[in-house]
C-alpha cells in the first residue's frame, strides 16, 4: 500500500529481477494520486518484466493518503475508482483511448508497449457498493483492514453480485519476531 514508504511499483520491479519464480502484486495502488496514462504504463511496464506473474491492485485510498499527502482533492472515489478501471481495460487492450469519463478525460492515449499478457486489475473493497463494483468490472478483490469475522461478509457480497470465480486478496499484517542472532557474531556481524 502507497502509505509513506516505498511506492507501489519500485520494490516489484527489483523483486521481478531479483525473484524471477514470485507472483507479484500491488495493493493498493490509489487510484487518485496518479494520472490515468502513467498509471497504465506503470502496470505495463511491470507486466512486461514479470509475465504472467503481475496483479495490479487498485482502490480509492483515504483522504489522508491522496488529499493530505499527495495534494489531490480525494473527491468521488466509488466514481473514480471505476472509471480508472474501465480505462484500464481499455489502455491494456492496445486500442486508442478517447474517452470521457465522469471523473476525467483522456485523448488520444495508446500504450506503446502491450504487455503480451494482460494484468489482471483487482480493485480494493470493503463496503457493499465498491464490493458490487469490483465484481462487475475488475478481475477480482482486495479485502483490506478487515477482522477474520468480516471477511465471509464481504466475500459474500462480492459473490452475490457476480465474482464467484474472480480473485479473492487479503491483505494480512504480520509482526515478525526479531531476527535471531548467531551465537558470537556480533550484531554488525
């Protein structure tokens, strides 16, 4: 997630260098903070360098992350969530893309690189509205911040509105324990 670490896409591009056997993914990528274009070439470039091993991971993000942060008005998210989709799918098509949308516009765009397999584009949901939606129109969904007893709530609505089949994601956070020291060796060691 674009919090205020690492962006979504540099540590994937090592990664698919680095760890060429790893299915990768972003979650979540905001669909405020970047214009339309540059995230489509973003996703394109990576699906290039990991073939068949890349998802992206797209959602509306808060008001803290996209306005406080990133200077965006975080303005109708459900809205510009799906028009980010659809243009999605059609960039990664390789069709020219003129189109106005409800929340932007965007002329005369075509990807100069097609990734020869398309990424599947999961949108990030937790309410029933944006669940509905990434049933519909995405290839899957990303349960974020949810307890274990919410999940079968939210898995549910999105089947109920036509995603059975379709990508199920959570995001789980996990505290490791501090990595052990070798018995004498030092901890610069």
């Amino acid at each position: 997630m674009e919090t205020a670490g690492a962006d979504a896409f540099t540590p994937l591009a090592l990664a698919s260098a680095w760890a060429p056997q790893l299915n990768l993914g972003t979650a979540i990528v905001p669909v405020h903070t970047r214009g339309p274009a540059l995230l489509a070439m973003q996703a394109a470039a990576l699906a290039e360098a990991a073939p068949g091993r890349f998802t992206l991971g797209i959602g509306a993000s808060s008001p803290v992350i996209v306005q406080d942060w990133n200077a965006v008005p975080h303005d109708r998210p459900y809205q510009r969530s799906r028009d980010v989709l659809r243009f999605l799918k059609a960039a990664f098509s390789g069709q020219a893309v003129d189109e106005q949308y409800e929340t932007f516009a965007v002329r005369r765009f075509r990807l100069e690189r097609v990734p020869a397999q398309t990424p599947p584009v999961l949108l990030a949901a937790l309410r029933p509205g944006m669940l509905r939606l990434a049933a519909r129109e995405a290839d899957g969904t990303i349960l974020n911040w949810l307890s274990a007893e919410d999940v079968a709530t939210a898995v549910g609505e999105f089947e109920q509105a036509g995603g059975a089949g379709k990508t199920v994601a959570a995001r789980i956070f996990v505290c490791p324990p501090p990595t052990p020291r070798t018995p004498g060796r030092s901890a610069a060691g």
